[in-house]
C-alpha cells in the first residue's frame, strides 16, 4: 500500500471513480458471460447416433 507520505501534491491516483468504473466493468462482465452461458445451453447439439442415422437415410 502506498503510504501517504510518499504522494506529493501533484500526483494523482484512481480514486473513488476509478474504482467504481473497474466494479462497474467487472459486473457488466459477469452479467455478460451469465447471458452468453444461458445462450448457448439453448443450442441443441445433435449426438453421434443421430448424425450416423441421418447420414444412413437418403434426403
């Protein structure tokens, strides 16, 4: 952690707003990859046995 001895008047550090953008990025991201997971488990993935079976059967 910096020490507060070792800031001088003219540096500037995050701060506050810093901070809530980063949390704000950070839950938008996870709200993000909580839809797209739900997205995807939509998706219906054929199996081995229907894939050989729709080859077999012509049209």
């Amino acid at each position: 952690m910096i020490a507060i001895d070792t800031l001088s008047k003219g540096d500037v550090s995050p701060g506050l707003l810093g901070f809530l953008v980063v949390a704000a990025m950070g839950l938008a991201l996870y709200m993000l990859v909580k839809s797209m997971r739900r997205q995807i488990s939509k998706i219906e993935v054929p199996s081995e046995a229907e894939l050989r079976e729709r080859r077999k059967t012509p049209g």
